[in-house]
C-alpha cells in the first residue's frame, strides 16, 4: 500500500508540474530569478547576437518566437515590450496564451495590434489563483522583409524584449532580474574565407602541389579581389641567407570557370610576384605573394553560399640550395638517430574584398573585418628525408657521395670544387665536429628510404 501510494504521488507530480512551475527549460545560463525570455525559432534569446541565415537561403522566411514568465511566484499581472527593426521584420500574427486557469477571468480581454513596439498586458481577476513556475505568455510570427544581405554581418537587424514588469496578489511588484531583459540582433552569417589543404607536407624538392582558396556562408556575391602572400626562409649556415620554399607564376592561378565564366566577367587580373627557385637574398626578395581579381558584369547572375574562387600550383624549391643541406640536431652515437630542421612558411592572406549586390554601404566586404579568416591560411613545410642529402627524396648512392666528398672536412670549411655555401658542418650529421665514419653510417642506415 505504501509503495502504491508512493507511485500516484510521483504520478500527479509529473502532472501537475507543467502547472506548478517545476518544468525549467534550459536557458544557456540565463539568471534564475524572476525574469522575462524569449525563444526565437526554439532557440532562447540572449543578449548574444542570434545568427539567422543558417542556411544562406532563408531570407523572406517566417520565424517565430515565443515570451516566456520564468521563476516566477504568485504571478498576478505582467507587461512587456517587443520592438524591432521594421526595415527587416513585420510581425503577422499573434496568440496571447492565458497563464491563469481558463475558469478564471483576465483582463484586459481586447485585441493587440501588429506594429512596433508590441506592448502585452494580462492581469488576473479575484477571485483567480496567483500562479507560480514558467510560464508561456505569447506566440509570435515574424516575417522578414529584406533578405539577409541587407543586415551587414558585424550589425543586423536588433529585437528587443524590453520594460517587463510582474505583481503578484499581495504586495505589488515582483522584483525581476534587470528592466531590460533581452536584447539581441538578427545578422547573416560572417562569411569566411579559408585556404584547403590547411596544411602541405612534402619531402621531395621539384615537385609541385595545389592550393584552393574558398568562400563559405556568401549572399548576393558579385565580385571579389584577394591576395596571398608567402615567406622566405632563414638558411643557417656559415653565411645566413635567404631562400625561396616556393614558387609559381601566373599561369598557374586558375579562376573557377564554372562560377565566375569568362562571357560574364567585366574585367579580370592576376598579379604574380614570386621569387625564381635557387636564389639567396634578403627576406624581401625571398617572400612573395598574388593578386586575383574579378569583376562581373551587371547582367551576372548573383551567388550564394560556398565556392571555391581560384587554385594555385606551388613547385617546391630546394630549401638548402648551394650545398647548404639541412641541420641535424645531434645524435646518438650508438643508436644513430637524428632529427633534421623542417624548413617551413606560411601561407597567408594579406587584404581583400568581398563585393556583393546590397544598398550601401554594405556593398563591400573587407578581409578580416566583415569576413573572416585565420592566419596563416595553410601552412607548407618541407620535411627531408634522413639521410636525403640532395633533396630527391630518396636515400641513396649520390647521398653516399655527397658525404664522401665532404670526409674530413668540419666547422666552415669545405673542399676544393664544392658550391657556395656547402660548408661541411651542414653534412657533420652528428655534429661532433668533423664528417667521419659516424655521418656514413647514418646515411647508410636510411638507404632506399623512399618519400612515402
């Protein structure tokens, strides 16, 4: 009997709690005291801006929201305040849900209008309970104007729930967290501009790869004008210098043809400046960096969403050109491991914009300000082989050679016919101070060892 008296007391608690007030949805840390919220599209509004356009395409869309009474005790009377930005929002409808028992009267019973700002006001009449718990107060539909080009990404269009105010039935005013309960804006999602692969290894000098610069989250695109830009790289050695871990040329920078045709294009440009593989000078000269722009027609059908804009081919120079061949970190004699210095740069955006087709002044987006990115975009290093003396990326016969060649021979000397800056401390693999038998057996030791 006890049991079964147990099980209809938990029974009518599951019940009545919707009524009671037990039920508290999640609020993403919002205050517990007796306060006023507000979901929008299921999603509760916090003073956080609310990303709308999670689709791209949801311009012209309905949404809705709901306002909420929130921990709140022997509630008897309420008001808010909804405002909006009536450029992009209109709402259209309205239910105003009763929190008291439908047996029990409120006032006032007349209709609401449709305009800003939307002002609710329910009261209950004696002899109706005082209610304690969450309560739903209001459904609302909105419909958007304008399509979310028109909000700008940093701002958009603002909704404020603003001036709520709760009593209870015996002492008046219910003191609730802050006057100004929510407030928060409706903006399209920023747009970012990324680099894939994100990050390039290789380990075989000469050979080239590929880059894909793209654009997510994009409305009402039109044009666009980005650049990148690559580092030299810092040889040590008995004469510090700097080289070129990359390098193209115009040619090969390819525009997406299928997203921006050449029959459409008003105009188009691609600037190269790239250092030439083998060459040492300063970081300046050793750095370099492209330009694409492109700009449509007015006739030209606008974009949305994600795309790609151009690819890049990339060939790989010799990191340690002119006998400089990388640094061994010191190894175990007995053992013979190694570590070699992985010459690496990053591959960065250094300015842009993103043009789109809205009213100004939002028909521009900025790199790094309306439209993000990280820094560096992708990064590419080159990993050599242990024992790849010549950058092939493969140990081999010539490696054996190489070292050879240099036996005897320590610090910044080199022997006779050697190139420029092939000092023998760049073949010292060990690093006791001289090329001896220990530097052979390393390299013999990674024989046939193949780039994977």
């Amino acid at each position: 009997m006890k049991y079964k008296l147990l099980a209809m007391l938990l029974t009518a608690a599951m019940l009545i709690s919707p009524v009671l007030g037990f039920w508290h949805p999640p609020e993403d840390g919002a205050p517990q005291c007796p306060h006023f919220g507000a979901l929008i599209n299921n999603k509760w509004a916090v003073t956080q801006p609310y990303i709308f356009n999670e689709t791209v395409d949801n311009f012209c869309d309905n949404f809705f929201v709901t306002v909420w009474a929130l921990n709140v005790t022997d509630l008897y009377g309420y008001e808010f305040n909804l405002a909006w930005n009536t450029v992009y929002f209109n709402l259209v409808s309205y239910e105003v849900v009763q929190t008291w028992p439908s047996q029990f009267p409120v006032k006032p019973t007349a209709s609401y209008d449709l305009s800003s700002p939307y002002t609710q006001i329910q009261v209950a009449i004696a002899p109706s309970p005082g209610v304690t718990g969450d309560f739903l107060l209001a459904n609302l539909t909105f419909h958007i104007n304008n399509d979310v080009c028109y909000m700008q990404p940093l701002q958009g269009g603002y909704f404020d729930l603003y001036g709520g105010k709760m009593s209870n039935s015996c002492t008046g005013d219910i003191l609730t967290c802050g006057e100004t309960d929510a407030w928060w804006q409706f903006k399209p999602k920023q747009p970012e501009i990324y680099i894939l692969p994100a990050a390039i290894n290789c380990s075989k000098i000469g050979t080239t790869f590929e880059i894909t610069v793209w654009l997510k989250d994009i409305v009402k695109m039109t044009d666009f004008h980005i650049c990148l830009g690559w580092n030299g790289y810092l040889v040590v050695s008995c004469a510090n210098y700097y080289t070129s871990l990359i390098s193209t040329k115009k040619s090969n920078v390819v525009i997406n043809e299928d997203v921006f045709p050449t029959a459409w294009r008003a105009s188009s440009n691609i600037a190269v400046n790239s250092p030439v593989c083998g060459q040492y000078a300063t970081l300046a000269a050793a750095s370099g960096d492209l330009c694409v722009d492109v700009v449509m027609n007015s006739s030209f059908p606008l974009i949305n969403g994600t795309i790609w804009l151009f690819k890049v081919t990339f060939t790989q120079c010799d990191a340690w050109f002119c006998g400089a061949q990388p640094t061994y970190t010191p190894i175990d004699v007995e053992t013979h491991d190694v570590t070699m210095e992985n010459a690496s740069t990053p591959i960065y955006f250094i300015d842009g914009y993103i043009s789109v087709k809205c009213p100004l002044p939002v028909n521009m987006y900025l790199a790094n300000q309306d439209v993000k990115y990280t820094y560096p975009a992708a990064t590419y290093t080159f990993y050599p082989i242990p024992g790849d003396l010549d950058g092939s990326g493969h140990t081999g016969l010539e490696d054996l050679m190489i070292e050879a060649a240099y036996y005897g021979y320590g610090g910044c000397t080199k022997p006779p016919g050697s190139p420029p800056n092939g000092w023998a401390y760049h073949y010292d693999l060990n690093k006791n101070g001289i090329v001896d038998v220990f530097d052979l057996v390393l390299v013999a030791k990674n024989f046939c060892l193949d780039h994977p």
